[in-house]
C-alpha cells in the first residue's frame, strides 16, 4: 500500500483529466483561411488606359474596367461564402460534440442509459 502513495497525485491528475470538462479543438476551425485558394488571394489588376483618344477606346477601356470589377466582386462573395460554409461546418461539428453524455454514462448499466 505505500507504494502506491508516492503515484497517488499522477493517478488523481489523470482522473481529473478524464472527468473535468472537455475542450472542443477542431482542426478545421483552425484552418478556415487555408481553404481559400491562391488564385482568389491574388489581386485584379485593374485595366490598362487606352492608349488613344477615341470615343471607342474609352469604351473598350470601360468594358474592360468592368469585367475586371465583376471579377474581382465575384472572388469576394466566393470567399465570403467558403468562410461561412466553414464556420457553418465548424459550429455544427461543435454542437455534435458538446451534446455527446460522458462515456460511463452510455455503458448499459447506467441509469442514464437509453
């Protein structure tokens, strides 16, 4: 028996890690940022001045100018949306762990048994 009182505070320890509350840690909330590609990362570049005068270069200028706004707006709502899927995912993977009982109160013979 007094052998076993030198381990007695290691052997409290590790029960008060197995019984205290649990701490959820999921990996992918840690990473919703690496889910964004490169490619949305990079900047539009906006488009080059015309190089005349004309009506019809200001035009093809404008046209261009445009498209490269569009793009550049699509690339945000794509971001806005891979972020919130994944906070989505990460609440839900959350939830599903922070309602689960202890595990001695799943065994059969546990009054809390269903």
């Amino acid at each position: 028996m007094r052998w076993l009182l030198p381990a007695l505070p290691v052997l409290l320890g590790l029960t008060g890690c197995a019984v205290g509350p649990r701490t959820v840690t999921i990996p992918v909330a840690l990473t919703c940022g690496a889910r964004i590609p490169p490619q949305l990362r990079d900047d539009v570049a906006p488009a080059p001045l015309p190089p005349g005068n004309t009506v019809g270069d200001w035009v093809t200028f404008a046209d261009d100018q445009t498209g490269r706004l569009e793009r550049a707006n699509d690339r945000k709502a794509t971001v806005l949306w891979i972020i919130d899927h994944c906070e989505s995912e990460t609440r839900s993977a959350s939830k599903r762990l922070e309602t689960r009982r202890p595990w001695w109160r799943r065994l059969p013979w546990s009054s809390d048994h269903e």
